[in-house]
C-alpha cells in the first residue's frame, strides 16, 4: 500500500512536468528553435512517462521490499544511471536515427 500510493502519486504528477521541463532545457542548450522542443514534447513524452512508470513502480516496490536497508541508496542511484541513459538516448537521437549528427559542427564552430 506504502509504493502505490506514495509512488503513483509523485509519478504521475512530477513525471510529466519534469520530463516537459528536460527535453525543454536539453533543447536550449543545444540552441534549438521552441517548435522544436514543443513537437519533441508532444511526440516523445507519453513514451517517457509510460517507460517511468513501468520502471520506477517495480524499482520502488522491489527498493522497499527486499533490498536491504543499507544497500537502498546504492541500488536506487544505479537504476537512477539507467533511467538517465535512457532519457538521454530517447531526447537526442537524430532526425537520421543517430546519437549524433556528423555534419553538424556545433554551436561554436566557425562555419
């Protein structure tokens, strides 16, 4: 009763608006038009926000039921790590399917 409810509730009210607010700041930074970061929102956050749920759900029940107190802050950083690899390879792949763009020479070059 404890992970329903505790975890449902900070999920789906905190989970859209901080993966709306990432994409958002990941775009800027990347000097992106706001179109973009609006149809990036739209397309890729209900993908996000089941994914969260899926994995943060069984992480907290499983954090809360059988790994050790002890181990609980180490155990939740490492599925942290994986949540942010995803995040991260979800938010930047490329209009050609790639992690990165080669031909763009960055914000910085001289072109």
């Amino acid at each position: 009763a404890v992970v329903s409810t505790q975890s449902t509730g900070l999920l789906s009210l905190f989970s859209p608006l901080t993966n709306c607010g990432y994409i958002m700041c990941n775009n800027l930074l990347q000097r992106k038009p706001l179109d973009v970061s609006i149809n990036q929102i739209r397309r890729d956050v209900p993908t996000i926000v089941l994914t969260g749920y899926l994995m943060w759900l069984p992480t907290h029940f499983v954090l809360l039921t059988v790994v050790p107190l002890k181990h609980r802050v180490l155990f939740n950083s490492l599925v942290g790590v994986l949540w942010t690899c995803y995040l991260t390879h979800v938010t930047n792949v490329g209009v050609r399917g790639g992690l990165v763009d080669l031909d763009d020479k960055g914000p910085f070059s001289k072109q």
